[in-house]
C-alpha cells in the first residue's frame, strides 16, 4: 500500500522570473522590516519625550559679543556720564575732557575714576612718553594699533593722557592734551576709512590733578615692555582701552 505525504500548511508559490523574482520579494521583506523597526522607534522616542518634556530644548543662543562681568550697572552710569561730558554723546559739541570738565559735568571723584578705568587692564594698554614730551614713539604706534584692530564689537575706544609732577600745572595741563591728540591724531591716520572715529574714541587730559595711577597700573600691558614701570612712568602716559559695555 502506497503511504500519502502530507502536503505542507502553506507553501507560497515560486515566484514567476526566477532569481530576479526572489530578490523583488527578499526587498518587500526588507523593507517591511525596516519600517517596522522606524515605527518602533518613532514610538519610543515619543514617549520618552512626554516623560522627560524638557530634556531634548535646543539650547539658547549666546550672543557673540556679550558683556563682560565688569559692566555693572555702577560701571555703566559713571562710564554714561563720562560719555555725555567728553564729546561721545548725540549731539554733543564738546570734544574731550580735561579735569574740570570730568570733575564738573560728569561729577566723577577719584574713585569713580578708578572704579571706571581699572576693570580695563584686560583690554588695555599704557602708552609711555618721555619726559616733557608728547611723540608717540614706534613701540607706543605699535601697541596702540594693536589694542584698536582687537576691537571684538567694542563701542568707545578710551584714551586717558597724563602727565606727572614734574613741572608747572599749567605746562603740564597742555602737556597732558598733546598727549591725548597725539593718540587720536594717529588713530586717525591708520584708521582713515572710518568715518565714524570721532564717534568713537573718546579723549581725557587729566594732567596730575586727578586721580594719580596706582601701582595696580603697573601690571597693565605698555609700549615699552622693557622698561620699569614706576609711579613717575604711569603718570608721565596715556592709557587706551576700548570699552565693551552697552548702554
């Protein structure tokens, strides 16, 4: 007697093509399975969102040119006064400062000074002169076209003159101004394609009445890096700095 064989559940039947037709059918399979395994993930992804709601924010961005830790709200009302009173404001005539004028129409003492000036060191530079002069040798050019290409987004661009005890007040008050002029007139002459300059630096000639430098200056950045710098040397320059607060 001839014993039947069982027949298989279901065999799919051989697709037409031959080999072509089975590698159209293992693509389908593929392709279902790789959907499946998005889908599955898209779920998953999903719901850890509604579990953890603010985990996956973008993260805020961070302006290029933000204010530095200095710019305090004391800092920028004494750095706006002397704005107003030194020719850097709208429609201001007055051009610079002498110790008068900063005593007087930005009602700055002393320590104000101090309090404006020193957060500066970072930014800033002492440009050093000799005795009773007011030239700008080749290392205080140097440094002071250093310090003004770093502008980073900066607004004002400081220069302080001074002028040591050495000599009469009056002689040392216009000492102090040529020093202040001599910076500007060579910021003018590397910086001749900007039109706006005189909206941007600002100029004080302070002369030895105000606020004489402390030995904290001595570690600022100078034009003559290897010469000492003493209480007499500090005083007897013109200190420049851009200032990166907005107002």
């Amino acid at each position: 007697m001839t014993t039947a064989r069982a027949e298989p559940a279901f065999a799919p039947p051989p697709p037409s093509g031959g080999l072509s037709g089975w590698i159209g059918v293992a693509a389908v399979v593929v392709f279902a399975l790789a959907a499946a395994i998005s889908v599955r993930l898209w779920v998953s992804s999903a719901a850890r969102r509604l579990e953890n709601p603010t985990a996956e924010k973008p993260k805020a961005a961070v302006a290029e040119h933000a204010e530095v830790p200095y710019c305090t709200p004391r800092f920028k009302e004494v750095l706006e006064r002397v704005l107003h009173s030194c020719g850097l404001a709208k429609d201001e005539t007055r051009r610079g400062c002498k110790p008068t004028d900063v005593k007087t129409f930005a009602s700055i003492s002393d320590e104000d000074f101090n309090e404006l000036f020193t957060p500066l060191k970072e930014r800033g530079a002492v440009i050093l002169y000799d005795e009773g002069m007011f030239e700008l040798d080749d290392g205080a050019k140097k440094e002071l076209e250093e310090k003004w290409f770093k502008r980073k987004g900066a607004r004002y661009f400081f220069v302080v003159a001074r002028a040591s005890k050495t000599g009469t007040q009056s002689k040392n008050r216009a000492l102090s101004q040529k020093r202040a002029n001599s910076v500007m007139f060579h910021l003018k002459d590397v910086a001749k394609d900007d039109p706006d300059i005189d909206k941007k630096v600002g100029l004080l000639w302070l002369n030895n009445e105000f606020a004489q430098l402390s030995k904290s200056y001595y570690g600022w950045s100078t034009s003559r890096p290897n010469e000492k710098c003493d209480d007499e040397a500090i005083n007897r320059s013109a200190f420049v700095s851009w200032v990166d607060c907005r107002l």
